[in-house]
C-alpha cells in the first residue's frame, strides 16, 4: 500500500512540473468549475463559450486536452466545428456532459469518437453539483475510457485534496448513470413536491437504479459501474438536492407550475426532460420496461397530473423484486 501511494505522489508532481493545455468548450457552472480545478492544479486551462469574445480556433490551437461542458443541443454542431480546425493526433478529448442526442439515441462520447475516431475519449461524470464544487466542498468524480492511459492522464489533471477522481474502464456505463439519473431526479422532485414521505422517496430511488441498469445493460453497460460513484452516487446526490435543475423540475411541477414557465426561469438546462423523451424511444425499439421514465414522460408531455404518475405507479401489477 505504501509503495502504491508513493508512486501516486510520484505521478501528481510530475503531472505539475509538466502541465497540461486544457480548452474547456461551455462557460456555464459546471464547465467552468472544472476549468476551476484543473487551473488551480497548475494547467494552463482557456475556457469557450458562444458568447466570449475568444474565438474557438484560437481556444484549441496546440491545446492537449479538450473537454466538453456543453448541453447536449450542442455536442454535434461544436464537435464538427472542432473538427474543422487542426487538433493534434494525441490530444484527448473529454465529454462531460450528460444526456442524449435526440436525432441518433447516441451518448455525447459516441458523438465525440465518431468525430474523431483514432482520439483517446474520455467521459467524466459522477455525483458532482457545480455549486458546491464552486465553495470548494469535497467531491468525487470517475474518468472512464477505453484507452487506460487516457483516463489516467485526465485523472491527474483535475484530482486534488478536495476532488477525488478515479478511473474505470466502462464509459459507456459511466455516462449512462450520469445521463439516465437525471429521469429520476425529476420524479424524485415530484415525490418531494407532494410530500409523499421518506418511504416512497426510497422506494422511488431505489426502484429507478433497477431501471437504469435495465437500460444500461441492453446498452451494453457494465452492472457494476452503475453501483459506483456516476450510477448510484450521482443518483444520490440529484434526487436530493434542490441544487439539481432536474430535480427543480420535478419539485415545481408538483406545486402546480408548468413545463413551460419552469424551463423559462430555470438557471441552466434541465437535460432529464430531453433525456426523457429520447429514453422513451429507445426504451420502445429494445422493448425495455421503463414504468418511472414512462410516467415522467406522460407527466412532461402535460398528459397526467403529479398525483396521477403516482397512482399509475403504485397501481401496477405486483411483481417479484428482481426476476432470478
């Protein structure tokens, strides 16, 4: 144990004495929280946004790292504008956002490989709101690759004493549970809404990780990364947490605003409602049972009310609790 912490001590000061360019592509909280911490590890980080003054050619020129911190609306028109510019055969590309491409069911890191198809691309997700990172508050987080090596480089780039960062070799899986949380945040803010009580608020979390993992292993998703810090910690986090967008919507909808007023007064973008819709169609073609993700779909579509989801929940056939 005391050899494998030397050599981690070993790797973070070289990682310092030999830092990183890295261009952060979206300006928002969570992007530029994590320029935050990548800048305060000593590397030269250059944050873009649509809005700035910085043209994207300039922000990627000889950069090593380029991570993406936009909504999901945005991941292929800026991946293509990327691509249109020269980018190093060795520069990585991390995705950290969460969500579903609505055209092509495709996950952002699928977008970004297929774009670029010989770069390292690595997911970051896990239980991460930006806020609290903002006041310096410990988090954890995983970096997840394909490519060892790449994932190993990100996390010395952004691990310090009050962001934990681990690796796993499971992207897809890794991305999933960010992604598919944010469908359960929303019922989760609904069941707070409606002050259903602690019991439910458990049974609902609880129930909706099965469903990630339905979905995540048909994917092709590892079981096991959904128990980790991006599947049930990051769930953990958004269902609790008035912080989360996605669980404002939820919340807000029980108390009888509308879909349309809450997004307009939303501070970012909730990505579960999109998230929502594009799970409901995938969830179709692989005939996946999704009860949570259907009744938060027909709460979004205006279909039903809060109370209703409930009732169409709690009234379903008994079952067993897992089919052995």
């Amino acid at each position: 144990m005391t050899n494998q912490k030397s050599e981690i001590i070993r790797l973070s000061v070289a990682e310092v004495q030999n830092p990183k360019s890295v261009a952060i592509l979206g300006a928002g909280a969570w992007g530029t929280a994590l320029a935050n911490l990548a800048a305060a590890n000593g590397h030269e980080v250059r944050l873009w946004s649509r809005h700035g003054s910085q043209t994207l050619e300039a922000v990627l020129k000889d950069v090593q790292i380029i991570l993406s911190a936009i909504s999901m609306t945005g991941v292929r028109d800026v991946a293509s504008q990327v691509h249109s510019f020269p980018v190093s055969p060795e520069t990585i590309f991390i995705t950290a956002t969460k969500g579903l491409d609505p055209q092509t069911i495709c996950t952002p890191s699928q977008i970004w490989q297929t774009i670029f198809p010989n770069h390292g691309v690595v997911v970051l997700s896990g239980p991460n709101l930006s806020k609290e990172i903002e006041q310096e508050l410990p988090a954890a987080t995983v970096v997840a690759s394909n490519i060892p090596t790449a994932a190993e480089l990100v996390q010395l780039v952004f691990s310090s004493h009050r962001f934990r960062v681990y690796t796993n070799p499971d992207p897809l899986g890794v991305e999933l549970g960010g992604t598919l949380k944010n469908v359960i945040a929303i019922a989760a803010g609904v069941c707070d809404g409606l002050q259903l009580g602690t019991n439910a608020k458990a049974a609902l979390v609880t129930r909706g990780l099965t469903e990630i993992i339905r979905v995540g292993n048909d994917w092709g998703a590892k079981t096991e990364t959904f128990y980790g810090l991006s599947g049930l910690g990051d769930l953990l986090a958004t269902c609790n947490s008035p912080l989360s967008r996605n669980y404002q919507v939820g919340y807000q909808l029980a108390s009888g605003k509308t879909l349309r007023d809450i997004l307009a007064n939303l501070q970012g973008t909730a990505e579960g409602v999109n998230t929502c819709r594009v799970l409901i169609q995938r969830a179709k073609q692989q005939n996946i049972a999704v009860p949570i993700t259907e009744q938060v779909y027909r709460l979004l579509q205006g279909d039903i009310t809060p109370r209703q989801a409930l009732d169409e929940l709690m009234l379903r056939d008994i079952k067993p609790e897992y089919n052995y």
